[in-house]
C-alpha cells in the first residue's frame, strides 16, 4: 500500500513536464530531438532585466519580501494594467508569486470548497485539471473543436453553469490551442455570467504579449463582472522568463487578502531577485516583447503552411500564444512496423520515436484527437520538424 495520501497518488505528472523529459532523455542517449514540446521561449531575457538583478543583490534585495510582493512591483502591475489594459486596480489587490502557476492554484484553493463546480474549456492546459483535483473540485468541460477555432459559445457557457459552479476558467491566448477571444466574443460570454453573479472567473493572460491579431482583450475590462474576474497573468513568457519563476494575480480585495495569507504559510514571497528584475522589465520598453511577437508570427507562419501541406492534419491558424493544437485523427487505426496508433498520445510517442520529434498528446488537455506543437524553437528547426513529421506520417499505413 502506498504510504502517500490519496491526493497525490490521484494527481496526474505534468504532461508538458514529462513529453520534454523524454525528449531530454532520448537527447542524451545522443539522438538528435527537436523539441516542440515544451511551452518555453526560446529567446533569452533581455539584458536590462538581468542587469537589474545582477544590482539587485549587489543592493541587498537578498531578505524576505513582503509576502505578496514589493510594494513598489505590485504598483508596478497596477501601472501596467492601467496604462495598457485601462483597468484600475489598487496595488493590495495583487499578489506577486512563484510564478502565474502559483497564482492560479492560490486563487483555486481559496475559492473552490470539495464539491464545487469549475466549468473549464477543453481544450485547457494541463495544470487546470489536476489543480481542480488537488482543491476537490468537481471539472466540468465544455468541449470545443478546431472547427469552432476551439472557441466556447454563450450557449455552450450557459449550458454548462449550475447552482454548484464556482469558478469558469481560461486562456486567452490560449495553451494549447492559440486562439484568442475578440472583444465582442467576451462581450456574449459576459451577457451570459451577468445571469450568474455567484460565478467567478479565473482569466490567465499569460500569453498576453504573444497575440497576432489585436491589442489585448480582457474580460476584466467589463463593468458588469469586473469584481469577480482573477487575471492571472506574469513574466514568463512576454519576457522570456520561465525560470526567474514570477507571476501575479489581480483580483478583488477579498480574494487577494486570501491569497496573501494561503501564500504566507506556503512560500512567502517569491525571489527577491526576481521580483527586482520585473521591476524592471516593466520599467522598460516593450521594444524585446515586439521583436519576440514578430519572430513568433513569423514561425507561425511558417509552420502553418508546411502543416497543411500534410496529408490529415485539420489544423485551425492560432492568433497567439506559441502553439498548434492539430486534430491527428486521420492517422487513428494506420500501422507502421507492426505498431498501430490508436490515439493522438500514442502518435505524440511515435513522433518521438520514429521523427525524434517530441510534442505533447492532447489528452492531458482534455482532447484525445489532437497533438501540441510549440513553436518556440528556430526557424531552422521547425522546418526540419515539420519536413521528418511530414515523412514519419506518410509511413503509416
Ligand atoms: N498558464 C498557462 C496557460 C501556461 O501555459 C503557463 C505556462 N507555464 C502558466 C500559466 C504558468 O506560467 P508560469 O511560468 O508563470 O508559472
Ligand atoms: N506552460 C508550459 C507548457 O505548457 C510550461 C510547462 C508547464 O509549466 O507545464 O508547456
């Protein structure tokens, strides 16, 4: 009998986590892995941002910090809202923490009790799910296709609400799939919560900065459901930042106070070096998160055009983020070697074993049909992924 509680032994690994340690691995066994798994920049953090840490510590910033954040960071954040988003918030409404990933499971264990209703989209990323297990939530899915741009409906949102929701929770740019609500596509979506005033609504704009098609729309930016929106949003991914581990939740003062007092007996404050170098990269200009923006569209481009040169794959153009979510079920039921590919996990492995390409299967994002391909990778690479993709499908049979 395991000695671990049930909790941990019902939680799932991170998909996205182990797709690129396998790929790791095979790397080190000396095979040459393109790596399109993993949802990382692959740019470097801006040097004004290291800069500001290197003289972080040569200033002391070395101690605890205020558990929510340095005040002068998470006035830093209302700054940015307001100035980019046109939203007011008050600086004690943010809470600074190890990352969006931390944010997202303080807000869940501060809002959800055992039994509570999460409406979650599908296809979402990975983390949603298991985190709504970790609180005792109930999942509840609104499923989605590449045929409706993986986009929820209001009558789908309406459909799925009951007297046990609590929370509805998104992407937008969404991982896994790009695509990016517009503001009237909001606009129905909030005539349907304005029928629910005891729904919150967890709104992850961590892809903020990474969108094709328009300035950034939030769902916060409306009156009429404002106090009951979380925007998770951080630095990792407009900064290329995922390893200085910052992130930060904008939400009513009750919700924020909870977190504050969650994050006080789990982590405390997250790295003062850290927080010192996001200080500064909003203190500067959005010049690296544009050069970023246009190398991301510009691979966009070109995958989405070798990936429709591929017999099968349905595949939708994602308007940001770094992700293409295509529907692989053409190939359900083909051979190659013996080997029969039943699901879009198994082809994900196949990839991996016969293209030495690693992506993520779409299970874990809560849809069996479809594979994840990051495009965070050089140009170079991602043609010789799309080319030894394209050659290992053709094999199956
Ligand atoms: N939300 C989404 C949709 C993500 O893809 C990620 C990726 N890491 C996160 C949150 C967490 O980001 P962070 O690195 O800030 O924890
Ligand atoms: N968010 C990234 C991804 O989806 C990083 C991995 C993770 O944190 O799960 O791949």
């Amino acid at each position: 009998m395991s000695a671990l509680s049930n909790r941990i032994n019902n939680l799932s690994e991170s998909a996205t986590i182990k797709m690129a340690k396998m790929g790791r691995e095979l790397a080190a066994k000396g095979v040459d892995v393109i790596n399109l798994s993993f949802g990382e920049p692959d740019f470097k953090t801006p040097n004004y941002v290291k800069d500001a840490a290197k003289k972080a510590m040569d200033d002391n910033y070395t101690y605890y910090t205020p558990v929510a954040g340095y005040p002068e960071l998470r006035k830093a954040v209302v700054a940015k809202l307001k100035n980019e988003n046109g939203l007011d918030y008050d600086f004690s409404q943010v809470v600074v923490s190890t990352g969006a990933k931390q944010s997202i499971a303080n807000v869940l264990f501060c809002l959800v009790n055992p039994g509570d209703e999460v409406i979650i989209p599908t296809p979402y990323w990975v983390s949603y799910s298991e985190v709504v297990k970790l609180v005792e939530g109930k999942c509840v899915f609104i499923d989605t296709t590449v045929d409706q741009d993986f986009k929820i409906s209001p009558h789908q949102l309406e459909a799925a609400i009951t007297p046990k929701t609590k929370l509805f929770m998104f992407s937008s740019p969404c991982n896994p799939t790009g695509s990016v609500y517009s503001k009237s596509e909001l606009e129905a979506l909030v005539k349907v919560f304005e029928k629910h005033p005891d729904v919150y609504i967890l709104s992850d704009e961590i892809y903020e900065y990474i969108n094709f098609v328009d300035k950034h729309e939030s769902i916060a930016q409306f009156d009429s459901v404002k106090d009951r929106v979380i925007i998770i949003n951080g630095w990792s991914k407009g900064y290329a930042m995922t390893g200085w581990r910052l992130g930060y939740s904008a939400s009513n003062t009750e919700i924020a106070t909870a977190c504050d007092k969650l994050q006080g007996q789990i982590t405390s404050g997250t790295s003062s070096i850290s927080q010192r170098a996001g200080l500064a990269a909003y203190a500067g200009s959005l010049e690296s998160v544009d050069e970023m923006r246009n190398a991301f569209k510009k691979r966009r481009d070109i995958v989405y055009k070798l990936l429709k040169e591929i017999d099968g794959i349905k595949v939708n153009l994602p308007d940001g983020a770094f992700y293409f979510f295509p529907d692989v079920t053409y190939y359900f039921g083909k051979s190659y070697n013996g080997k029969t590919i039943n699901d879009a996990d198994e082809l994900s492995i196949y990839l991996l074993e016969e293209a030495h390409v690693s992506t993520v299967g779409g299970d874990s994002f809560g849809d069996k049909k479809s594979i994840r391909m990051s495009y965070a990778a050089s140009e170079e690479k991602l043609v010789e992924a799309m080319a030894r993709i394209k050659a290992a499908l053709g094999k199956l049979k």
